[in-house]
C-alpha cells in the first residue's frame, strides 16, 4: 500500500491555515504547512515528496499565491495545486491567473468541495 500524497498548506492566517490542515487530514492525506511564500520554498526544497500546493492566492509579503506557484514550478514542473480565495471566482478566471491545469476553491468552502478538487489533481481518494 502507498502513502497518501503530501500536501503543503499555505495561509497566512494561522486559523485559516489550521482549519485547511485538519481538513485534508480528516481526508487521509499527509499535511506539511506554511506561513508565507518563502517558507513554503523552503519546504518544497526540502521534501520532493510533497505531491500538491494548497495555497491562498492573496498572502502576505513579496511572493503571493500565484507566485509561489511559479516559482516552486521551476524546479517541480509536475506539481500539483489547488488555489484558494475569498474573492470572486470570476475575478481570478478574467484574469487569468489560476492557470487551467490547476483548481481553484472558494473560501469559505465545504470538504466535500476541497476532496473533490485534491482528488482532481492529485488522482488519490481515500478509502474512508
């Protein structure tokens, strides 16, 4: 049997990010999370087995969701993510920032939305 795939959690809000972490977790993936951008790069650099990002798009500080996942992409070109946000959906898809081959989840969201979309990208689903 294989592992569940690894998550890193990314939120800059400490509620936010400890509600999303017990969330995936009660969904049978393994979790690692981050404050910021630059934390999150540490943490993917530091665990190549970390199969998807569940990043906020608007965080704190220089590198935002968007970003993280264009830089964390040129060095893991495969991986995996899942934006979120508390803004309009439409906002997101005129701009074209979420790229097509990612998801995009609305805060506030339901698990059944989030089991959904991680079991899109990452083609896992628990046995629960």
């Amino acid at each position: 049997m294989t592992a569940p795939p690894l998550v890193l959690i990314v939120d800059d809000y400490d509620d936010v990010r400890d509600f999303a972490v017990a969330a995936v977790g009660s969904l049978g993936y393994r979790t690692i999370e981050a404050a910021d951008g630059p934390g999150a790069l540490a943490k993917l650099a530091a665990s190549p087995d970390i199969a998807a990002l569940l990043t906020d798009i608007r965080l704190n500080g220089a590198i935002d969701g968007v970003e993280l996942a264009r830089r964390a992409r040129q060095t893991r070109a495969d991986l995996k993510v899942l934006f979120m946000t508390g803004y309009g959906e439409d906002v997101f898809e005129k701009q074209r920032i979420v790229p097509a081959a990612d998801e995009l989840l609305k805060k506030p969201y339901r698990i059944r939305e989030l089991e959904e979309k991680l079991a899109r990208l990452t083609g896992w689903r628990s046995g629960a």
